[in-house]
C-alpha cells in the first residue's frame, strides 16, 4: 500500500480560512443569501397571517382556539372512550376523532405489512399458480382508485341482512348490514394491571435480549431468552390476574328489537375502510418486498443451499434479515400513504379526525384553525412514523468498521 501524499496532510492540517465580510468571498455571499431567503419567507408568512385576520376581522368572524371549550353536539357513532354530545366539547369530539384515525391506521399498518410481505414472497414462488394470482393481484389492486374500493366494499356491506336474518356462527358472533357483532371481555381492573404487566415484562424481555447479545459478541455463548421472556410475559401477567381475582366475564350479543345490545361491534364503515386500506397497500408493499428480495445476490440461495438448508429457511434467516435494508426506505412511504389515505374515512361515513373536524368548522364558522388542527394531527403522525422507521432503519444498517 502506498504512502499518503504528504501535500494532502498538511492540507488537512491546515487552519480554516476565516471569514471575510467581502462580496468576493464565496462563504460570506452563501451567507446573505440565506438570510435574504429567510426573511423573504417569514416576510411572505406575516403577510398572509396579517391579511387573514384583517379579512377575518372585516367579517366579524372569531378567531382563536376557544371553541374547543364549548359543548360539541356532535354525535358520534363509534370512539374508543366514553363521549356526550350534550356535555362534552369540541375538543374531546376531535381527540375521539384523532383516536379513530390511529385504529385505523395502526391495524392497518401490521395487516397490510401481512398481507404485503406473503404476496410479495408468493410473487417469487415457483409454483407456477401462485406466482400468477399474486402477479394478478397485485396489478389489479393497484389499477383501481382507492376511493372506488372503498366505496365497493361499504356498499357491499350495506347489502348484507338486517339483524333479523343476520348470519351468525353459534350465538356468538353475527354478520348483518349493522356491522360485526362479537363477544367482548368485561374490562376490569384486574385485566389494565395485568396488561401493564406485559408491557413491563416486553420491556424487560427486550433489555434481556440485549445483554444476551453482548455476552455473545464477548463470550460466544447466548444466554436463552424464551424462559425469560415466558416469566416476564406471561407468568407475572398472569400472576397479577389472578391476584385480582381472576375476572373472565364475557359479554354477548344479543338481538333486541331490531338491533344487537352487548358485545362489541365492528361497524361497516370502519370494516370498509380498513379492508380498502390494507387490500390496496398491501399491493405495493408486495412489489417493495419483491423487489428488495431480488436485490439480494443469487450467491446467497446457492450458498446456503449447498449447506442443506431449506428454502424457507434460506429466506427467514438469511435472505429477508438481508432484503431489509432495501426494503425499509420505501416502506416508510407506504405506511405514510396509508394513514393519509385514512382521510377517504369521510366518504363512507367513519369519523376520523377529518370528518370530526369538517363538522366542528361548520358549525363554529373556524375553518382556518379546523384546517390547522387536521395538518397538526397529520404532521404528527407522519413525523412519528418517519422517525421511528428511520431509528429502526439506521439500527439495521451495515456500519463500516
């Protein structure tokens, strides 16, 4: 290997140029560019800040964030905490609005990264059938507006029976044009500790590992994992449950009059969005996944293959822990696309954050800061997802040594 030019040392020795307040120095001209741009930004801001409440003000229109305070009046069809049209506000309308969009979205995430990734494998299989109806799927999912499904699959089940002649599995769970009927546990206190519990222990579970990880680097031997993660995630859990009395009461529906009381219910709205969202997402992570499995070398089947590893093992532990750093990047996108997407919501009638809102600068005649509260909302969450995904991305990330 050859020496380092010695010129190039002492260049990199060498002091750094100060600063000249001279047109001629390049640095000094970057900088009054840039502050000639900034104030050119925040001149154009206050002018539309300005000239806003100067029209607001000319139509005697209020101003403010106030409103959340006064008592909505909206009503709700399904949250996920308890609301009153006649006492609670519009601020609590928008929170339920906000935790409808995030059950939406965050089942809509697991179940379309589900479905993505086995179609996305099965596109890759060498079972000449399969390999067509995934390539079908995904080139006919992704062809049709996602407005169009969503309102296919809410007018399908709209046809479905009234609650009468609902279709039932025992006297348990019933399919009408009501929504899914399902039992539903009696939450008692017992369960929230218990449930706490399970978080403690994941936490524990996942520290463990760590240290089992680092003894492996330094000692070559792994500490087991499984027992630890069965004491922490199940035992003490249902420890905790059982301490509390054990509660296992189970609520079910029942038809009285001409709707379903008790149980827990999936309504046809959410059903349907939920169902457009994860079906026309999970067509283009299926292509992430496809492709970032190509990306992979062929060497890598064929070495592994000639250890006797079998194909599916070939993929779980060697190709996909590999595939991972291609596929991750534009899955961030995906899974932006899909909470925005969430936004269709108001078409078929689910309120989420946008529908709630629609309604609240209707009726209170606000509507720059219902816009302001429907962008917070989804900034938010698109700044949460993209810093979570790029913090699990730069862990999985080949680092030079």
């Amino acid at each position: 290997m050859s020496a380092p030019d010695p010129r190039l040392i002492r260049a990199r020795k060498a002091p750094k140029r100060p600063l000249r307040l001279s047109w001629a120095d390049p640095r000094f001209r970057a900088v009054i560019w840039q502050v000639i741009i900034i104030g050119i930004v925040l001149a154009i801001g206050w002018y539309l800040v300005a000239n806003t409440n100067r029209n607001l003000s000319a139509r005697r229109i209020a101003t403010g964030f106030g409103f959340l305070e006064r008592v909505a009046g909206i009503p709700i069809g399904e949250s996920l905490i308890s609301y009153n049209p006649a006492e609670d506000t519009y601020g609590r309308a928008l929170w339920i609005g906000v935790l409808n969009t995030f059950k939406v979205a965050g089942i809509g995430v697991i179940l379309a990264t589900l479905l993505g990734t086995v179609i996305g494998i099965g596109r890759l299989s060498s079972n000449w059938l399969l390999a067509k109806l995934t390539a079908f799927y995904v080139e006919t999912i992704r062809d049709i507006p996602l407005l169009l499904q969503l309102l296919f699959w809410y007018t399908l089940l709209q046809g479905l029976p009234a609650p009468r002649q609902a279709w039932h599995i025992g006297d348990a769970v019933f399919l009408s044009n009501r929504g899914i009927k399902i039992p539903s546990l009696i939450w008692e206190p017992a369960h929230s500790w218990a449930f706490v519990m399970l978080l403690i222990g994941a936490v524990g579970t996942w520290v463990w590992n760590r240290r089992a990880r680092a003894q492996q680097e330094a000692t070559g031997l792994r500490p087991r994992l499984w027992p630890v993660a069965l004491a922490l995630m199940v035992i003490v859990p249902g420890v905790v449950w059982a301490a509390m009395g054990a509660p296992t009461g189970i609520e079910r529906p029942v038809l009285r009059g001409f709707n379903f009381q008790g149980g827990g219910t999936v309504s046809p709205e959410y059903f349907a969005l939920l169902m457009g969202l994860v079906l026309y997402t999970a067509g283009y992570i299926a292509e992430i996944v496809r492709s970032g499995i190509q990306a992979i070398a062929i060497g890598q089947w064929e070495a592994a293959g000639a250890l006797g590893l079998r194909r599916s093992a070939i993929l779980r532990h060697i190709v996909l822990p590999q595939a991972l750093r291609v596929i991750i990047p534009p899955m961030t996108s995906q899974y932006l696309n899909l909470t925005k997407n969430s936004s269709l919501a108001v078409a078929i009638g689910y309120q989420d954050v946008v529908s709630i809102a629609n309604t609240t600068l209707n009726q209170t005649g606000q509507a720059v800061e219902g816009i302001a509260v429907i962008m917070a909302v989804y900034l938010t969450i698109s700044l949460a997802i993209s810093l979570s995904m790029n913090w699990y991305n730069a862990r999985i990330a080949l680092v030079g040594r």
